[in-house]
C-alpha cells in the first residue's frame, strides 16, 4: 500500500495514479480474503512484499476486513444508528 504522505514514499515522486492503482490492488487482495481464496496471513505477506511498511499493512488489513464487524457490533449496541 502506497501513501503519499508516507516518509518513504516521499523520497520519490507518486503520482496519483500510481497511488490509485496499488489501493485497487491492495483492495484486490482484501477481496480475496473475504472470499476465501486467501488468508489474512498471506494478504499482509504480500502487502509487505510490495513494500508496505508492516504495521501500515496490518493496519490497513484491520480496518478493510473488520469494519463491516465493528459496524455491525456498534449498530447493535446503539453505538451508530442505522
């Protein structure tokens, strides 16, 4: 995963299309996970693998995948209407 505000990154020039096209991929591979085809494991595997920063990608990993979870917990505690 590429942010453009990331120290690492901003020691060469991303252009937004490249920024977009790693979210695609990156999200590609959250897709994958939800469907089964691959683990969470192998997901933050090949997230660092591209050059993501390891915390960046589990992070990125437990916000994509586990939201639809926190949502679910908040709305039935009435944390967040609906």
């Amino acid at each position: 995963m590429i942010m453009k505000n990331d120290p690492y990154f901003l020691e060469r020039s991303i252009t937004d299309e490249e920024v977009a096209a790693n979210l695609e991929a990156d999200l590609a591979l959250v897709g994958q996970v939800e469907a089964g085809t691959l683990t969470r494991e192998a997901a933050l595997e090949e997230l660092i693998r591209r050059g993501s920063h390891p915390q960046l990608a589990r992070r990125f990993l437990r916000h994509t995948l586990d939201q639809d979870k926190l949502d679910a917990e908040r709305a039935r505690t009435g944390m967040i209407a609906d």
